[in-house]
C-alpha cells in the first residue's frame, strides 16, 4: 500500500500533512474529518486484534515454554524414586539372605555337633 501524503489547513498557520495508508484524508470538512477519524479507529481495532491473536499466542507458546522446563524435572525425580525403590528392595533382599545363611549356619553346627556330643555322651557311659 502506497502511503498518500495530504495537507490539512490549519486556521491560517501552514498546512498540517496527513498520511494515511493506502487511504485518501480529506479533512476539508466536518463529514470528511468524521469519515477519516472512523478510518482511522478501524484501523487501530485491526492492530489492536492483532495484537490481541499475538498475545494469545504468546501465552500458548509460555504454557508450553513452562510445562516442557518442568518435565525434566519430573523425569528426574520419578528416576530418583525408581532408583531408592530398587535400592529398599535390593537391601531386603540382602537382609533376608544374611538372615538364612546365618540360620543354615547355625542348623549345620548343631547338626554337627550333634554326634560328638553323643559321642561324648556315649563315651562317659562307657567309663
């Protein structure tokens, strides 16, 4: 659009120019000012539904911004709890074989001491 550059008599002093894009200003009369001030205010509402789309889009573009920051985070502390899961089971695990072992131990020493004490038993009959 080619900008049209107008004058606008000014009461005496020098004429004022009016640019208007694409559009002729004719503020020679009341009708015409009235007419280029409606031009004008449509013009202000299309730049201010633009800016309006533009900020909608602005905050899509943070929510998203600010979900994606905060899912590493939740990534890393679910790694964390898996990790001190598997860290509680592996212990138990650890804990209940210690406690077995020990257990076996102990059976296989009685049941060892088992026949020398018959054995001694049997020997101080014997005397």
């Amino acid at each position: 659009m080619a900008t049209t550059a107008h004058s606008v008599d000014s009461g005496g002093t020098a004429p004022v120019p009016v640019a208007l894009a694409g559009a002729t200003a004719d503020v020679t009369s009341v009708n015409n000012a009235t007419n280029t001030i409606d031009y004008i205010d449509r013009q202000i509402a299309k730049c201010s539904d633009v800016r309006t789309y533009f900020g909608a889009m602005q905050n899509v573009l943070m929510s998203m911004q600010s979900r994606l920051s905060t899912n590493p985070l939740n990534l890393s502390t679910a790694r964390g709890r898996i990790q001190d899961t598997d860290f509680a089971v592996a212990t138990a695990e650890l804990a209940r074989d210690n406690i077995v072992q020990s257990a076996g131990m102990a059976m296989l020493t009685q049941a060892n001491a088992l026949p020398r004490d018959v054995i001694r038993l049997l020997g101080n009959r014997a005397r």
